[in-house]
C-alpha cells in the first residue's frame, strides 16, 4: 500500500500537465465563438461581459474605418490572434491568452453603421473555461475602447 501511496504525487503532477496541455493546445471552434454580441446566449455566468445595445459605445467614424481600425489595433495587442472574421464582414472575433496558464478569451467585436459617418461598436468577452474571471473581462474591454476612442479622436 505504501508503495502506491507514493506514487500519487506523480499521478497528480501528470494530470497538471495533461490539463495543462488540453488548454494551451485545444482548438478554437469559430462557429462556437464568432457569434453576434446582441443576440449570442448568455452562459450566466460571471466570466463574460457584453457592451450592446444602449450600452454600445458610437463613435464618429466610418464603420469600414472603424472595423479597421479595431482589427489593427486588438491584433496589436499581447497574445492575440484573429479566429473569424475581417474588417469586411464588419464582425471579428479574436482569442486572448492569459500570460502565466494561457487560458483563452474570446472577444467579438460587431461594427454597425449609422446615420453621418458614425458607427456603433458592440462586444461581447468571455472566457472559455471557469467560472470567474475577477473582472478581466471587463477590464480588457473598457481598456480596449478607451485606446480605441483615443486612435478616433486622434484622427
């Protein structure tokens, strides 16, 4: 028995790495990610956050522009890679990982015309595993719309 008992910490270790390797390896389905911000179902949980609707920043830019400029400026950032979508379709989802586990995020960005020139930018960031994300979601997103309505105001 004692001689099994040892052997328990190496199981432990190794089903670390193995978990380990599932999320820094599993792939990305976009037909699960790449979904409309307004109208992609909610998990109810706290790991995700969404900017629609009235809550959907309108900036005064083209949606093209805008669609570019967003695309240049999220692929821009730390650990990201576009998963679906171009400026084109007006709607990119991108996956963030996180630094030290490498958990993915998924964020959507979906570009709306309006009236004058001015465009309406709805997100949706949410993780894919857990059930907590301590507000990074939420955090990425506003800090992501603040850089972007800088590059707009700067143009």
């Amino acid at each position: 028995m004692k001689k099994y008992m040892m052997l328990v910490p190496y199981i432990l270790i190794f089903g670390v790495i193995v978990l380990m390797a599932y999320i820094r390896l599993a792939p990305s389905d976009s037909a699960v990610w790449h979904q409309d911000p307004e109208t992609a179902a909610s998990t109810g949980k706290p790991n995700e956050y969404r900017l629609t609707g009235d809550l959907a920043p309108i900036f005064n830019i083209a949606a093209p522009d805008l669609a570019t400029l967003v695309d240049e400026l999220i692929e821009a950032q730390p650990r990201v890679a576009r998963i679906a979508g171009n400026p084109s379709t007006l709607m990119i989802t991108f996956s963030q990982r996180s630094m030290s586990v490498g958990y993915p995020d998924y964020i959507t960005f979906k570009i709306s015309p309006m009236d004058e020139g001015r465009s309406k930018l709805e997100i949706l960031s949410r993780s894919r595993f857990g059930h907590s994300d301590l507000g990074v979601n939420k955090l990425r997103v506003e800090q992501w719309v603040g850089l972007i309505r800088g590059l707009v105001v700067g143009r």
